[in-house]
C-alpha cells in the first residue's frame, strides 16, 4: 500500500476579504476531489486571506498510480489562472517504511 500527500502553497489574485478567499478556494479544493477522487482539504493559511494552503492525498497499492495522480494534480493546480503556485511538496509513504 502507497500513500500519497501533496500540499500546494499558493498566491490568490484579487482577494481582498476573507470571504472572497473561500469563494476561490472551496471550487478548487471541490473540482480536486471531483476530478482526481483523491482526499483534499485547506490546510493552512486560514487566517491570510491572500495565501492559502491546500493538501491532497491519495492511497493505492500501485505507486505508479499514486504518482500519477499526483503529478496530475500538481499540473492542473499550475494552470489555474485565479492563484499563483509558489510551492509544491510531495511525499509518498510505502510499506518498506
């Protein structure tokens, strides 16, 4: 069994409240999950309202297919035109550890 995390670290555009940083983050953090059924929640960053954190995880017992749905999260969160993607963190855990 594999388990994949990955956690984004991005630059919202023009937010200027807090509650227009969840009318941005929620769709994303939704079409995610969605998109790539992979476990996906805002993880940080709560009380900026510019900058949010977002962590995805996904379990398989194929880590081809674990890195696979993680490198195409990573790419669909780059192309996302509302944020800017400042950092990117992957880790994968395995039964050898």
């Amino acid at each position: 069994m594999y388990v994949g995390t990955l956690c984004f670290d991005l630059l919202l555009g023009d937010v200027r409240s807090l509650k227009e940083k969840r009318s941005v983050v929620r769709p994303i953090v939704a079409e995610l999950h969605r998109r790539f059924a992979v476990s996906v929640a805002e993880t940080g960053d709560q009380d900026l309202y510019r900058r949010a954190e977002i962590g995805i995880a996904t379990v398989s017992g194929d880590l081809g297919h674990v890195k696979d749905v993680l490198d195409r999260c990573e790419r669909w969160m780059a192309a996302r035109p509302e944020v800017d993607l400042l950092s990117t963190r992957q880790r994968i855990h395995g039964d050898d550890e």
